[in-house]
C-alpha cells in the first residue's frame, strides 16, 4: 500500500508540474504608467545581411531586405566520438504578389538613379510582411506599403519576436512618411484593403481586463483608412 500511495504521490506532483507548464507567459506586462514599451537588448553576436533588392513593378525605388544570418546546428554522431554541423541560410526573405515576407530588422530603400541608401526606421523592429498596394497606386496615384510588425517588448523578455505585439504601420514606397496606424497595446488582428474605395481596414484588440492576454472578454476596435487622402486619418466605426 505504500508504494501505491508513493506513486499516485509521484504522479500528483506530475500532474501538477504539467499544469504549471502549461500556462500560458502574458503577452503584456504592464509597468506603473502602463506607457512604458520596454527595453530591446541588441544581440552584438547577430550578424546583419541583406538579400539582393526588389523593385515593386512600376515604382522607382529598390528595396533591401535586411535580416540576421541564419546559423543553424545539426547534432550528429561521427565515427569518432561526436559533432556538430553548421547550417547557414544566406536567405532572409521571400518576395511574391507584391509582398516581401520574413522576420527582418529592416528594410533600406533607395532610389534606381541614386547611391543612396535609407533606412525605413532607426529603432528596433521585427518586420513580418511589407506589402505594396499596387492598385491603389493605379487608382488613386499613391504608392504606399503596408507592414505588420513587431515594435515593443511587450512582454517584456528583452526581445523582439513573435511573443510581442503585432502592430501595423505604412510608408510611401521611398520608406518615408513612416507611421504606425494601430495604437499601443493593441494587437493586429488582420488587415484588407477594399480596392473600389481606397480604404485599408483593420481590426485590433485591446486587453481592457488587463491580464495580459487577448481573449475573449477584451474589446476589438474596426478602423479604416482613407488612402485617397493625403492625410492617412485613422477612423473608427461600429459594424457591430
């Protein structure tokens, strides 16, 4: 009998274990003004590269994807004892139906009659897509590109990853006029652009409970944007 209770013991604990892991990290930890984004710490061991430049069709800039060398390591048992092989991906970035895909630091924009080079932003960033409205670019004389992105450390871990909150942001296709357009502590939800009208719309969710999660007691907001207008004026409405 006693080393039946020794194990369903031994299993309790387990289970108990298992129940600890399985909870879920807060996606936002708040500080005490609740506006503070957190700290990036910049891994000095990365090393920066950038895939050969892409020209969206019927614009006059290049872009440069810019991203962290991939090293991978594979375990493997030699002959002799044991080691390890290094894998490196030169590769950052795909490109398809005018929209460049990764997880990247940056994007460097530049003119095809000029030498120079500039950033898209100077702060911290994880850039997950840059898309090119070419039709809005075709109806409405605007180049823009649209980005979901990664811009605060809202979990506060020291990095910038999948972990933190999407946001969404656009440009003029020479990088400028760089804006967010969904607000802080704001999850991106999704994005999509009505072409008859010129309208970016999107959905974000806001932790109004504050327990740093994004679930089903929180609130999302619907906005669009106007991009027939020079002034990229975010408005809220209600379908609900």
């Amino acid at each position: 009998m006693k080393k039946l209770h020794i194990a369903l013991l031994g299993f309790s604990v387990l289970l108990l274990v298992g129940c600890k892991e399985e909870v879920e990290k807060p996606k936002v930890i708040y500080d005490a003004t609740n506006k503070d984004k957190g700290i990036v710490k910049m891994d000095s061991t990365q090393i920066s590269i950038s895939d050969l430049p892409i020209q969206m069709e019927g614009t006059d800039y290049l872009i440069h994807p810019v991203g962290d060398l991939r090293v991978y390591e594979r375990g493997t048992k030699a002959r002799y004892g044991s080691s390890s092989v290094i894998d490196l991906s030169f590769t950052i970035s795909n490109y398809g139906e005018n929209e460049i895909t990764g997880y990247l630091q940056n994007l460097k924009f530049q003119k095809t009659d000029s030498d120079s080079i500039r950033a898209l932003t100077d702060k911290p960033a994880l850039i997950q897509t840059a898309t090119y409205l070419k039709s809005v670019a075709q109806r409405a004389n605007k180049q823009v590109m649209v980005y979901t992105m990664f811009d605060m450390d809202s979990n506060r871990d020291g990095k910038l990853d999948a972990s933190d909150i999407k946001a969404l942001y656009l440009s003029e296709i020479s990088g400028k006029r760089f804006t967010k357009i969904s607000k802080n502590f704001q999850e991106l939800i999704d994005w999509s652009l009505i072409e008859s009208k010129n309208r970016l719309y999107f959905r974000t969710v806001e932790d109004t409970n504050k327990n740093g999660q994004f679930d089903k007691n929180d609130v999302v907001h619907y906005n669009y944007i106007d991009l027939s207008n020079k002034d990229w004026e975010v408005i809220s409405y209600e379908p609900i």
